[in-house]
C-alpha cells in the first residue's frame, strides 16, 4: 500500500503505520494557527481493509469525501469513531483519493470554460511563476467582480462560483462585464495548502489600503477594482464545522450598508430552491460580531471602499452543513445559479 499527495490539492504526513492502520495527520506549512484541511491516496490496497487514524477536529460530520477521479466526490458516512474511518477496497480498486471536504480541481475549472466557450486569460503570474487564470464573460460598462480561493483550501466555494458563472453565461446580466479570478490562491490550491493564516498574512488580509499587496494575484484584483466595480462577489468556506459554520451565510462588513445586506439576502433567500443548499437571511454575520471586524483589510472592506461597488461581500458556504442541509456538488452548484439570480433581481430593483 502507498499513501501520497501527489496530485492537485494533495496534503497528507504519515505519523505511523501499524500494520493495515495508518496514523495520519494533515500538514499546515506556513498556516499560523491549527488548520483542519487534508487530503491524499491510496494505492495498491485492492481487497484489503484499511483503518486511517486523525487527531480530533479533522473528520467532518459524515466521514471523509471520496472520489476515485478527483472529479466526483461522496461522503464515506460517520464510522463508529468521529476521529477515524475505515474503509474495504474493492480487489481491483488500486486507487482511491479521501479528503477533508469534496474538493474542487482546477481542472474542472478549465472544461466548464471551454464547455461554455470562454477563453481561459492570464492575470499574472504567481508567487511560484505559475500563470493565475481568470476569465471575463460579457462587455458592458458595469464591472462584477467574482472571486473565489483566497484561502487555498476552501472548494465549497468553488462549486457555488461555477454556479453563478452558469447562470451569467446562460442569461447575462445586463449592460455588464463579469471578471472572475476562480483561485486567487492559485499556488496553494495546486499544491494543496491551507492558505488560511498563512505567515505573515493571507491573500484575504492583502487589501491594505495605501499599501502594496505582497501577493501579485491581489495586486491584479486591486488593479481592477480600482477603476471601479458595481458588484464584488467573494465565495469562501468557513471554519471546520459546528454552529454557524454549518451554515451558508453573509459576512456584511460595512454597518452603512446593512440595508443593501438585508435587501440582497432577503432576495437570495426568496429564490433558493429544493435542489439548492439552503440559505436563510438570520444567519448572516453583521459587522463587529465576533471574528468579523469591519478593519480587517480583506476583499469586501476594499470592494465597498475602494471599489465603490453598489454592494461586495463574501459567501460562506458550509464544508458539510446538516442533517437537512448537506453539502454536495450539485447542490453546491444549484446556490451558485440561484445567487446569480439574485444579483439580477437586487440589479433590475435598484435601477
């Protein structure tokens, strides 16, 4: 048997092995605080059962997610121990991938452009000189801007955003240009980091105003909304799981907006449908509450300040979400439709 992170997203450290159990843990690189994404495969284990140990706070609610092409994911289900999971391969089942949450691969990314016939343009080279995708859907004079994967490791995101995209390819809005960067973090989402807290500080604490982002993929968005945006759409995932991070839910940042806030979630929440994730208005996270600080300098403070957009916050999606409420792609994908839905009606309420 072998277990490696050799692939897109991959992040895995082997602590021991005692025969068919492995002791596993994730790696958090230059994340500052305890972070909980995983990810890895397993090779050459056809007809064997397999036990894989974790310390707490790394398996969610319904086990890990499992694919066999990094394309399609499903929950395992919740084992008998919340910090572990065992699993019966098949004789020819000789590669299996498992992971924290259902990940959401670059490729993908890729085949749903070409599928719509969007080219695929660079906005700058990483870090690691790789070239940062993004794509631009439509000419009209009010900019939206979308973003998703400030923080490496957060896919639910990603699925949403291809949700959105879908619905403004399928039904433009109006007199609009759509820029969308899928992985702002594009480095660490191929190398399969955290991306959260990372040393000195993440590319969702980069919008420093008055001073230069140190990450030349948020020096590219700021370029962009500097000239101006009318809407600025953020997609991430929340923390590990409990509470309302179980949630899907908006951060609102700037208290003079809340009536803009309000108004769009009241909208987002009238056009959810039976196949989407659900959402509901009472969870959004107002300015000042807890962990939202209206100072952090992140992506919806410099959208609504800098950018001057009508109206820019992030999306929660939740990793697993509840009983009544899982998380899965399709449904995933089926918010993202009905949150563009929702920029049309808040659009066509305001004009």
């Amino acid at each position: 048997m072998i277990i490696h992170q050799n692939f897109t997203g991959g992040n895995i450290r082997i602590e021991k092995q005692e025969g068919n159990t492995f002791y596993l843990n994730n790696q958090l690189r230059d994340t500052t605080e305890d972070w909980f994404y995983w990810a890895f495969c397993i090779e050459a284990a056809g007809g064997k059962t397999v036990t894989f140990k974790f310390p707490p706070v790394r398996l969610g609610y319904y086990g890990p997610a499992v694919s066999h092409d990094l394309k399609k994911w499903d929950w395992l289900g919740k084992g008998d121990d919340e910090n572990s999971f065992t699993y019966t391969f098949g004789e020819n089942e000789n590669k299996v991938y498992f992971a924290h949450s259902m990940l959401y691969h670059p490729d993908r990314f890729y085949e749903f452009a070409k599928r719509n016939g969007i080219e695929i343009k660079e906005l700058c080279k990483s870090g690691k000189g790789r070239s940062v995708p993004y794509i631009t859907i439509g000419n009209g004079k009010n900019i939206v801007l979308l973003t998703a994967r400030h923080h490496a490791c957060e896919s639910t995101g990603s699925y949403v955003l291809e949700g959105v995209l879908q619905e403004l390819i399928t039904r433009p809005l109006e007199d609009s240009s759509v820029i969308c960067v899928p992985f702002v973090d594009f480095d660490g989402v191929i190398e399969g980091d955290q991306g959260k807290s990372r040393f000195p500080y993440d590319h969702n604490r980069d919008y420093n105003i008055g001073q230069e982002s140190i990450y030349p993929e948020i020096k590219a968005i700021r370029n962009i909304a500097d000239k101006g945006i009318l809407y600025g759409f953020d997609f991430h995932s929340p923390w590990h799981f409990n509470g309302g991070n179980d949630n899907v839910f908006i951060v609102e940042k700037r208290p003079h907006k809340k009536a803009e806030y309000d108004r769009f979630g009241m909208i987002l929440e009238s056009l959810i449908t039976e196949k989407s994730m659900k959402y509901s208005l009472k969870n959004n996270v107002p300015p000042n509450q807890g962990w939202n600080s209206s100072k952090a300098p992140c992506f919806g403070c410099y959208m609504n300040d800098i950018g001057k957009a009508k109206i820019a916050f992030t999306l929660e999606t939740a990793y697993f979400g509840t009983e009544d409420n899982i998380f899965t792609q399709d449904r995933a994908v089926e918010l993202g439709k009905c949150f563009a839905l929702a920029i049309k009606k808040y659009d066509k309420d305001t004009i």
